[in-house]
C-alpha cells in the first residue's frame, strides 16, 4: 500500500484544535478593537507593521492595553492566546510529545512512557498540515519516527492516530525479513546475543523473549524475539517517497509487514528522549535518550 491508498493526514488533534483556537481568538479581539474598543488607544510612535507584528503576537497594539471593560469572551481570548500561541508554535516547529500506549517498541520504549519528537531534524513543516518547506535531510535506517497512521483500510478507528516505529528500509531499498532475520539489500544484518529478557509491569508477558542487538547501518538498538516461534516475515521492495518500518517488539508489532509503506509525506518527526515514565509505576530511571 501507498500513499495513493492512504487517508488524508489531516486530522482533529491537538495541533489543530490550538490552531482553530487561535483563529477564533484572532477574530474575536481583531473584531472588537475595530467596534467595540473605544477606550483601548493605540500607539503613535510605532511603525504599521510593528504595530500588527505585535498585535498577532499578543492581541494587542501596546503592553498598556487593557481588556478588563470588554466582554469576557474578549478577555479570556486576549488573556489565552499568547500563551497557546507559544504552545503551538513549539509543538509545530520544535518539539511535541506524545506517550507510548503499547509494546510493540520494547525493549527500547515501554508502554508509559512519555517521548519528545523533534520536528526539525528532517525539515521544517507547516502544523496541521505537515507540509514539508524547508528540508535538511532524509530519515536513515535505524531511526525512530513518529508518523500519522496512513489508514489504507479507512478504519475509522484508527483515523488521525500517530505510529512510532524504526525504519529498517529506505526508498527503493530491497528487504527480506525471514526467521526473524533482516536483509536489506541482500546484505543479511547481523545481531548480538544479549541474553533473555525479563519484563516489566505492562511488558511482563515479554519476560523469556529472546534479547538480541540489532547492528542496522549506524544505528543499532535493541530487539525483541519471541522464543516459540517467529514472527512475520516479508520480501518488498520499498517504491519512491515511502519507507518501510517495524516495531523493535517483532512478534508484538503492527507495522509495514502487515499493512505496507509509511509516505515520506506522513513522517511527523524522530523520536530522541524519554522525559517521563507512568505505567503501573513512575520511573525517573527511564528519562534521557535512546537508541
């Protein structure tokens, strides 16, 4: 499956309720400054432009200012907007957060815990929209990506829902994952033996997986395989602008062996830190970076 499958990125998230906020917040204020503001005096020393650069800011021409005579609608949107101005701002072109809901990253990431995904490792794009306008390189294998859920299968229950997982194939790569062995580009990837894994609070069913380190290009990390038997295999070439993903959790992962390509397009950012962990437990051990 490809993007021409895929249902579009756009959804209702956080991003894009603080986006129509925002907009609403605009008009309101814009609104009332030219009907309802009589007593608000605006600057004469400032420039026009400096004059809106800080009234898209702040709501407000001067920082002496004051609403407390207008509607409350007026108020609170004045009030709020600077605030998740700078909250979406940050979330759309530096960093966002999001919490892993499931296994199927262990032993990298566990259920619980709360990760940072920089927005500008690959480029900077447009919030909400995820339109790519400024680009500073290509995702590499081995990386760990966050992407919206391309939804070949139009389930609604999955519509809008954001994905991480490890991209082990670029475009036009050639993978073959048997046995729960990866080739790529007919060179078969090798592995480390570190043991059986035990596992912890949600990830406990995990406990006897084999432990293994997986030596992908420059980016080796941690994998997970289940000792009875192994997990899906797949043999795909992966077509221009898409890239092939899977879950370090191999026999517990829905990933591109099951439903096809992540387009480059749906690409959110690269997952770098754990800044939280809150399963049955919190756990402070866990913050700082990971493979």
């Amino acid at each position: 499956m490809t993007i021409e499958n895929a249902t579009p990125f756009f959804a209702w998230d956080v991003s894009s309720y603080l986006a129509l906020f925002l907009v609403i917040a605009f008009i309101i204020v814009f609104v009332d400054s030219l009907f309802g503001a009589e007593s608000i005096e605006t600057p004469k020393k400032k420039s026009f432009i400096s004059r809106w650069f800080y009234f898209i800011c702040f709501l407000r021409f001067n920082k002496s200012e004051k609403y407390s005579s207008r509607p409350k609608l007026v108020q609170w949107s004045a009030e709020f907007y600077p605030v998740l101005l700078l909250v979406f701002l940050l979330r759309g072109f530096v960093v966002e957060p999001f919490r892993i809901p499931s296994n199927s990253m262990m032993p990298t990431l566990l259920t619980g815990d709360f990760i940072l995904v920089s927005k500008f490792d690959y480029g900077i794009s447009l919030p909400v929209l995820n339109k790519k306008i400024v680009e500073f390189k290509k995702p590499e294998r081995g990386d760990t990506i966050v992407f919206r859920y391309p939804n070949y299968e139009k389930n609604s229950a999955y519509q809008g829902a954001d994905f991480i997982k490890r991209v082990v194939a670029l475009p036009g790569d050639t993978i073959d994952y048997s046995s729960d062995h990866l080739r790529v580009n007919g060179e078969k990837i090798s592995y480390q033996d570190l043991g059986t894994y035990q596992g912890i609070e949600s990830g406990v069913q995990m406990t006897g997986f084999k432990h293994k380190r997986e030596l992908l290009d420059n980016n080796p990390h941690n994998i997970l395989l289940d000792s009875k038997g192994h997990s899906k295999g797949v043999k795909a070439t992966v077509p221009a602008g898409h890239y092939f993903v899977m879950g370090d959790n191999r026999a517990r992962s829905s990933d591109s062996r099951f439903w096809g390509f992540v387009p480059e397009e749906y690409i959110i950012g690269k997952a770098f830190g754990i800044w939280m962990h809150y399963d049955d437990t919190l756990k402070l051990d866990r913050v700082g970076g990971f493979d």
